[in-house]
C-alpha cells in the first residue's frame, strides 16, 4: 500500500538515507526508532549510511509483484553497509544474473524504484551496483 | 496450569473451493470436531486467520463463524499473526483452559484464497513481510526464502537437490492423505525442471494458494474424562510461542530459524521432552528451504545436516523422525490461516493410530511447528498420547 503521505514521511531515509545513531551504545538503526533494541536508550543522533558494502544473499525474483513486471527478472540483495547496517535493495544495470555472487562489492545509487499507479506517486530510492 | 487435552478433530479437504465461501469452508470443519468431540456447544471459539479482508473483504469473523457454526452468544477471539495464525489460535485455545477460564474450547483456522487474483494473493501474503523497508523493493514471499536458501546454501553445502527431496518426500506423503490438495507424484528432475520463481527455489519448491479450514475440540483433562471418551485421550503437554524481526535486515543470524528455536525451547521445556523423544513431527515446508531450516532449529538435526538428513530418509515415514506425514503446507496446501491446526489434526490423527497408509508405528508423542511469514514468527506444540 503506498500514498503520497507515505512517500513524503519517508524521503529521510528513502532519498538521503538517513539513519539513527544510539546516542549510548552507538548502534546505528535504519529506519529510525523510538527505543534502542541493542541497549533501551531512548535517545539518537541522525547520520548519513555509507553507500559502500557488500551482499550478504541475494535473489532473482522471477515472479515480480504488482508494479513491477517492467523490471523482471528483478535481482534483489540484502547488502551489508561498511557500517554494518543491512539494508534490502534492488541490485541494478545486472546484464547476467549468474554473474551476481555472495560476497559482492556493491554502491547505492538513487534510482527509480516504482512508480505506483493508483497513488499516482514515483517512488524514488536506492539501489545497488557493481562497486 | 490445568492439564489439556484434545478431543476432536476435524477438516476440510484442502484444494481450490470455487463452490464454497469462507463461512461455509470453516463451518465444514468446525462442525466435523465438535461431532468427533460428541459435544454440541462450547466456552470459547478461537480463530486463526491471516487476512480474510485482503483475500474476502470480510473481517469481524468471531462474531460471523460463531453465528455461523450455531453458536451466537459464545465468546470467540480471531488471532493473527500471518502463516502461524492457526498455532496462535490453538495456543491461546489451551491457554484458555489451562488458565481455568473456559472448559471446553473450539479451536479453529482458515483461509479462503482463490477469491482474488495471483496478483491480489501475492500481495495478502507479502503483508507477512516488512512491507515498508523490504516489500517496497519488490521482494517476494519466495524471494525472502531464496535469500535464506542461498545462505544456507553456502554455509553449510545444501544443494538444491536436497531441496527437491523435500517436496519430493512431502508430496509422495500426501499422496496417502484424502485430505491433501495435490496427489501428484513429484521427482527431483520435475522439481528442477519446474520455472524457476526466485533464484534458487523453483515452483515446486514452494507451498500452494488453496482454499481449507481445520478445527480442534480441546477441553480439561477432568472435564475430558468427564465427557466420557473413546478415542485415546491426547494431551497438549508443551506450548511454545516466540518472535523475531520480520525484516531479514535486522536478524541476528540469517543461517537459522531463531524464533522456531526458541518457541521450540520453550514447548520442550513445559513438556519435560528434548527433541529424541518426539516420534514425528509436522512443520511448516511453505518452502523446501523452510523444512530443512525448521528441522534444525527443532533440535532434530545439527546446523547443516537438514539437507543431508532428507537425503538419508532421516525424515521419511520409517526414518529418525518421520516430517509431515500429511504431505506438509507442499502437497496438503497451505490455506494460511488453517495450517498450523491443520498440523494438529495430523499429529493427533497419528497419535490416535487413526492415520491410515501413512501411519508411524508406535507414535506416542509428536510436535507441531507452525511459523509466520519468512520465520518472524513461530508457534510449538507437544502432544502426547496417553
């Protein structure tokens, strides 16, 4: 479900990939949250993730959902940031998919995600490619 | 805590029920456990249902199955909590009598699925997901697993063979079961050869949309004895119940099931039983990749053996420990809502010496495992047969 309300709470952590730092214990969390769940510390400091990390597993959905058909097959990863936050991105301009490994130097990039027809919003966002 | 028994089974068979709406699917199955029950009216009905309104547009069931079944006036409680909405319901079912508020309880679940499109369905079940941080970005139920399988994959040497022996096992079990949506006769080559749905599973690596309801009549043990039985009583001896984030992005370690361990933990701990004294066990397969996983984090084999176990007949009827006797969420089906007390009926069906074709010899104690979304959530039960 997506509405241009949604789209504009979250361009923090969507356009500029803005994350909160545990003022206590430092653990970093994207998104943000109210409570550290590593230590109960209530309060945070904003800061910028990295754009370099690498996939920690990756797919290749072949059976996309609504919205996304134009991009099949869609290479997902979970990419483990040089800070260590895991974020779930698409991974972008893949020629091969058999070329994609674990273990793979990714960057994000701003890109274009979707764009959702009903809510007549472009959702914009960060995806992975080949560092 | 007052001691629980189970006192009547009852489904529906699963499949594609174009003919039937969801009330009349989940009253086929309520009413066939209070007439194995012998009993006509109840303290409580508990329901488990993932998301009828995404998939029917109806929400409200308590009130609507309750009236439906005969029962207008009983108290009834729907719980949720995705794929593992059936365990929940019978969880908060046993808790109701071991807590002494009810004494004889109608524990229930289903899903109707086929009423909306592939696209629709899809998108009901991604709600399981972070939809937010992980769905946005157009990953799938099966591609979360994929992401877990490769993992695995790497880790510890799974092959997707090991995999299709899985589904290969299952659906030849369900083949014994009348209940089961498919009795298919399924190999590792059509399993590979099957289109490929996300990189490493296969299609027939993955559970189906299917369309069931299946309910428990549970009650005290006194008020058990009291009602006079002549089925061999089985009791609910270990409830376990945990939860993990439902993001992969936030898990501890993506090479295990942590929320299956630890409801597994905790159902072992209440039942005084360790994983060699459980003769079979249903699991939750919506995914081949989810059995070996499950069998793992249950205790039955170490980290990295699930795989090798399946190939070994570890988990075959006439194995170690017979998984999914039913033909699990693979060939059965999986209407969400209706598989974790779908998993019961078998486990008590088997319990009972009642299981026919597929029956384990000597079954004296089996376990269920029911779990929610790509493993945010899971749900353990221990059942004993006196």
């Amino acid at each position: 479900m997506f509405s241009p309300a949604i789209a504009w709470r979250e361009y923090p952590q969507r356009y500029r990939l803005e994350a909160a730092r545990c003022t206590k214990c430092g653990k970093i969390l994207y998104p943000p949250r109210l409570v550290c769940p590593q230590c109960g510390a209530r309060t945070f400091e904003t800061v910028v993730l990295p754009r370099e990390g690498k996939v920690l597993t990756y797919t290749v959905v072949r059976v996309p959902p609504t919205g996304f058909s134009e991009q099949t097959p869609l290479p997902i990863a979970l990419v483990e940031l040089a800070n260590g936050v895991r974020v779930m991105v698409q991974i972008a301009d893949v020629a091969d998919p058999e070329s994609l490994t674990i273990g793979m130097p990714v960057r994000l990039e701003f890109r274009r995600i979707n764009s959702d027809g009903e809510a007549g919003v472009i959702f914009y966002g960060h995806k992975a490619v080949r560092a | 805590m007052r001691d629980v028994a189970v006192i009547g089974t009852g489904m529906v068979h699963f499949g594609e029920l174009w003919s039937d709406p969801l009330r009349k699917i989940w009253a086929g199955a309520a009413l066939a456990a209070l007439d194995d029950a012998g009993v006509k009216t109840v303290d409580h009905i508990t329901i488990g249902c993932m998301s009828s309104g995404l998939f029917t547009g109806q929400e409200h069931l308590a009130s609507l199955l309750a009236d439906e079944a005969g029962l207008n006036g009983v108290p009834a409680t729907r719980v949720e909590s995705a794929c593992a909405s059936g365990g929940l319901a019978l969880r908060t079912g046993f808790a109701e009598i071991a807590a002494g508020l009810a004494d004889v309880v109608l524990v229930t679940g289903v899903e109707k699925m086929t009423d909306v499109d592939g696209a629709a369905a899809t998108y009901a079940l991604g709600t399981a997901a972070d939809q937010q941080w992980e769905g946005f970005h157009g990953i799938t139920f099966p591609g979360l697993y994929a992401m877990l399988a490769r993992i695995h994959m790497q880790r510890h040497g799974t092959t997707i063979e090991q995999l299709a022996q899985v589904a290969v096992k299952n659906h030849a079990n369900g083949r014994l079961n009348p209940h089961a949506q498919y009795h298919l006769k399924v190999t590792v080559e059509s399993v590979l050869e099957s289109t490929l749905v996300a990189d490493p599973l296969h299609l027939l690596d993955c559970s189906p949309i299917t369309d069931g309801a299946a309910a428990l009549v549970l009650a005290s043990v006194d008020k058990a004895r009291e009602l006079g039985r002549a089925k061999p009583l089985v009791r609910i001896t270990g409830s376990g119940l945990a939860t993990d984030s439902i993001a992969l992005a936030n898990r501890a370690d993506l090479g295990e099931l942590a929320a299956v361990r630890k409801a597994a933990e905790r159902a072992y701990a209440m039942a005084g039983r360790k994983p060699a004294d459980i003769d079979l066990v249903e699991v939750h397969d919506c995914f081949t990749i989810a059995e070996i996983m499950a069998t793992e984090a249950l205790g039955f084999f170490a980290p990295g053996d699930g795989g090798p176990a399946v190939e070994r007949g570890d988990t075959a009827i006439g194995g170690k420990i017979p998984v999914n006797t039913s033909g699990g969420l693979k060939a059965k089906g999986h209407p969400v809502g209706a598989t974790g007390v779908a998993q019961a009926v078998e486990i008590v069906s088997q319990l009972r010496g009642a299981a026919g074709e597929r029956q384990v010899k000597g079954a004296k104690i089996g376990m269920t495992q029911n779990m929610g979304g790509s493993g945010g959530s899971s749900v353990v039960h221990i059942l004993e047969v006196e």
